[in-house]
C-alpha cells in the first residue's frame, strides 16, 4: 500500500499518484459547491497514514492551498 515517510516524500509512485488524485477530487467538489476557502481547507479529509506524518500540521492548509488554487486556475467552463 502507501509507504509514507517522515518528509511527505513518497516511496511508491502509485499511491502517490492516488493521494493526488484523491485530494484533487476533493478540492474539485468542494470548488464546485461553492465553499470559501475558509470551509474548503476545514473539509478537506487526509487518510491516518498521512496525518502521522510529522510535518503534517505545518504543511497541511499548505498542500490544500496548492490544489484549490490548481482546481480554480484551470476550470472549463460554466458549472
């Protein structure tokens, strides 16, 4: 499964390729349902293994802030 190691550096190329699409989908959803950017990082859901990580708390809002703005930077269209 996911081998997660201490400095958000990813061993196994598939399951960081799922992580991304994860919170993608995410952040995509919740762009899409119209959620400031104060609600969109509060409802955000990472799995355990990467909440054990010990930079966790200091890049999380981070990580989230990254792909809201990939997610609103390239949208098509009307939705």
């Amino acid at each position: 499964m996911r081998q997660w190691s201490n400095v958000l550096y990813w061993q196994d190329q598939a399951a960081l390729r799922t992580y991304m699409v994860d919170l993608h989908q995410q952040v995509l959803d919740l762009v899409r349902s119209g959620q400031s950017w104060d609600q969109l990082y509060r409802n955000v859901r990472f799995s355990d293994e990467v909440k054990g990580s010990i930079v966790y708390d200091a890049m999380h809002t981070l990580i989230v802030l990254g792909m809201q703005r990939w997610v609103t930077n390239h949208r098509r269209g009307a939705w």
